[in-house]
C-alpha cells in the first residue's frame, strides 16, 4: 500500500466521524474543530504526521491539509445547524468525498489512468454517500434508498467534476459544493421509482462510457454529461435527456465530421473535438436550469410548462449553432453578419450559405423530436425552432462584435491615459470567449422561446 493510498484512507476514517451527527447534533462541528486545531498548531512530527502529511506539508511542518479537511467539514456541520440542512446531506457531503478519494486513491495504484481515479471517486464516493444515508436514517429522517442513491451519485459526479479543475489543497470547495447540491436536491425531493433511477444511472452511465469510448467528450466533459443527463432523466424523465442526447450526439458527429479538414483550415476544435467540461456546460447550463426549474413547479407561480419551451428551445440554438459552425467552416465563401464582406474560414461572425442550411435543419431537428417528448404541437415546435434560429443569429452577432475580446476593453473608461489597462479586478480577467458566446446564445434563445410560448398562450406567463 502506497503512502497515498494510506493518506487518503487515514483521512477517510476523519470525514467516518460524521456518523456520529445524530448523536452530537449541532455539537458535531466539535471535534473536526478539535482535529483542525490540533493539525494546524500541535502536530509537526511523529507517525501521524507522516500520516496526514502531504508534500508541501512536510516543507511547511504543518498538516495544512488535514487542517483545511477538518475545518471545511465544522464549516458545513456549522452551515447545516444554522440554515437548517438536513443531517443526511451533511453526512452524506462528507463521506462523498472522503469516501471517494480513498477509492480514487486505490484505483490510481490499481489501475494508473486518470479514468480509473474518476470512476473510482464516483463509485467509492457514491456507496459512501448511500451508507452514510443508511445509517443517518437509524436515528434521524434520511431519504429511501433510491432517493440517497441518487443524492449520493449525484454529490460524487459533481465532486469529481470539481476536482478535475481544481487542486487536492481545494477539497473544501468541493465539499460545500456537493453540500449544496444534496440540499438543493433534498429541497425538491423527486418521486421517482427506485426502478426509474436504476434506469437512469445506467443508461447515464451508458451514454458517457460511449461518449469517452469514441473521443467525443474528454473526461470532465463526460462527467458533466453524465450528470446533466442523471438530473434531466430524475427531474424531468427520459424525454428531457432525449434532447439532450440529440444534441450531443448530433454535435459530436458534426465535430468529428471532416475533422482533419477542419484542422487544416485552423478551425477544428481542440482536443481531436473532444467536448470538454466547459464547452458542455456553455451548451446546456440553460437546459440545466430549466430542468431545476420545471422539478421546482410547485414552488413557484411559473409552473412546469413554460420550463418545457425554456429547456427545448435553448438545445435548439445549441443545435443550430453548433451544426451551421461545424459544417458551415468547411466552406470557402463565409460573409461576416454584421457587414455581408467576405472573411476567412473560421472568423467569428462570419456565416455561409450551407452553415444557415445545417442550423435550420438542427433546430427543425429538436422540434420535432420535442414534439414528439413533450406533446407540444405543431405551433409549439414551430416556436421552439424559431427560438433555435434566433440562438444561432444571437451567437453570430455576439462572435462578430465581441468574441475574443477582453471584458475591460468594452466597458468605458477601461484604460487610463496611457492606454494601458487597469486592474478592474475579477472583470479585468474575464474574455469573451466562445464558450460565453454559446451560453449567451443558448440563454436569449430559451428566453425568445418562453416569451413566444406565453404570448400565444402555450404556456402560463
């Protein structure tokens, strides 16, 4: 056993104290307290030292690590007292990711390919996450097992997402993250059948397995469609993951279709097209939201109809925009929107003819199968891929005005006298890049799409 594997273990049986929440209550934040204390002033040598210790530790002769571990964990046990969180998010939260990373740890020594760490922290970090529910529910209200194999399975896909962008010392991120998530999921409590989320997890599973295999996705892209498509499949039902698998595996074909042209012409996409993370969420974090939207019905005015036209009409523009970018770039005749000239392959804004062709077939594309999903009728798909059309002219017109440059250099008075920029602090690092424009455009559709929907009365406003 490898000293990683036996780090990651020892700090497995620290997040393993938060079973004992039904017993301490609001107390428990306690002895993590304790622990913190003791790792940041009190323990700089000795075999628990070499425990805990993670490189920069020893070079610093304080267990930062098992410090920021400890304190992150009082901190949510704190968050859980005050705001009333239920304790099997709590418990749930933690043995996710202490439960997960020793998995991780023992599939890296196994296996050695970052794909093996993935798995192991979401399959470790969900059984966890289940038997720290089981166990709450001895003593204090817990959810059936479905439902905490869901939360549980959820927390960990998201905690593995965030670690792939962030670093082992941001653990406690990526614990309030999760505790956010399994209280935002708790609060909507889903009644869905232990068999319906069987089903989801493997056909999610499935999908993303499939999406890795042929290079359609790089491993945070996989992990955040297999997520997206577990919350769609939970909240919404099969006919919401539907349209989102359309859009993927319409997308990804489109990405990879005459790719080592694309490449010639300096316009294919990184990674051999490989979706990743970001890309991903640009795409659908409006689909997301809608999906939120529509499980949240009765605890809002809105009601779920209009989240149907929010969901459909957002993966129409993702569509559309997608398809007339990938197959449009491989024509030598493109005009920028904004002015008609004529640009090279690949410049933002610019359109052609075939490019227009391929995003009206996509957005008819999702229309039709949401007509088929939701039941909306012929009215409704024709709104669905107007909105599409009106995503895809917003993305053009964004990329030809915007893309590619910094947020500082469109807000007045962003340079001093000189020229150069000024600190503006957070909005003086942000880049309108791509993915923004694709969010961006993915937004205004499904806002076009719900707006058109309540003025003819397909849905309440």
């Amino acid at each position: 056993m490898t000293s990683t594997v036996r780090r990651a273990g020892a700090f497995a049986l620290v997040g393993a104290l938060s079973l004992a929440a039904p017993l301490f209550g609001p107390a428990i934040a306690a002895p993590f307290a304790l622990i913190a204390g003791l790792a940041a002033f009190v323990i700089d040598d000795g075999p628990v030292f070499e425990l805990f210790a993670r490189s920069g530790d020893r070079q610093e002769r304080t267990l930062y690590g098992l410090a920021g571990f400890a304190l992150a964990i009082a901190g949510l046990a704190l968050f859980s007292s005050v705001f009333d969180m239920p304790m099997f998010v709590f418990v749930a939260s933690v043995l996710v990711l202490s439960g997960g990373t020793f998995a991780e740890a023992v599939a890296q020594e196994w296996r050695g390919t970052p794909i093996a760490g993935v798995v192991g922290f979401v399959v470790g970090g969900t059984l966890a996450g289940v038997a720290g529910q089981l166990v709450v529910g001895l003593a204090a209200p817990a959810p059936p097992p479905a439902l905490a194999v869901f939360y549980a399975a959820s927390g960990a896909l998201l905690g593995a997402l965030v670690r792939s962008v962030l670093f082992e010392r941001d653990d406690p991120l990526v614990l309030f993250s999760m505790g956010l998530l399994l209280w935002l999921l708790a609060a909507l409590s889903p009644s869905v059948p232990a068999t319906g989320i069987g089903l989801a997890l493997a056909v999610t599973a499935g999908f993303g397995y499939l999406a890795y295999a042929l290079d359609t996705a790089s491993i945070p892209g996989m992990v955040t469609g297999v997520l997206s498509g577990l919350l769609m499949i939970v909240l919404g039902g099969f006919g919401w993951f539907a349209l989102l698998i359309a859009f993927f595996a319409g997308g990804g074909l489109a990405t990879k279709f005459r790719y080592d042209r694309k490449r010639q012409r300096g316009i294919a996409e990184d990674d051999g097209g490989a979706r990743g993370s970001g890309n991903v969420l640009a795409n659908a974090a409006v689909a997301l939201a809608a999906v939120l939207g529509y499980a949240a019905a009765p605890l809002h005015p809105a009601g779920g109809e209009l989240f149907r036209f929010v969901f459909a009409g957002s993966i129409a523009a993702a569509m559309a925009d997608t398809l007339s970018s990938e197959i449009g770039g491989l024509y030598d005749t493109p005009r920028l929107i904004t002015t008609l000239e004529p640009v090279p392959p690949g410049t933002d804004g610019g359109v052609t003819w075939q490019g227009v062709l391929a995003g009206l077939g996509g957005a008819a594309l999702v229309a039709g199968l949401a007509a088929l999903v939701f039941d909306v009728t012929p009215a409704g798909a024709a709104i669905i891929a107007a909105a599409g059309v009106a995503g895809m002219v917003v993305d053009s017109l964004l990329g030809a005005l915007f893309e590619n440059q910094r947020f500082d250099s469109l807000l007045p008075g962003a340079n001093d006298a000189a020229g150069t920029d000024r600190d503006l602090g957070l909005l003086g690092s942000l880049e309108f890049d791509n993915r923004t424009v694709n969010f961006l455009a993915t937004l205004a559709a499904a806002l076009v799409c719900a707006a058109l929907a309540v003025s003819i009365g397909l849905a309440p406003g």
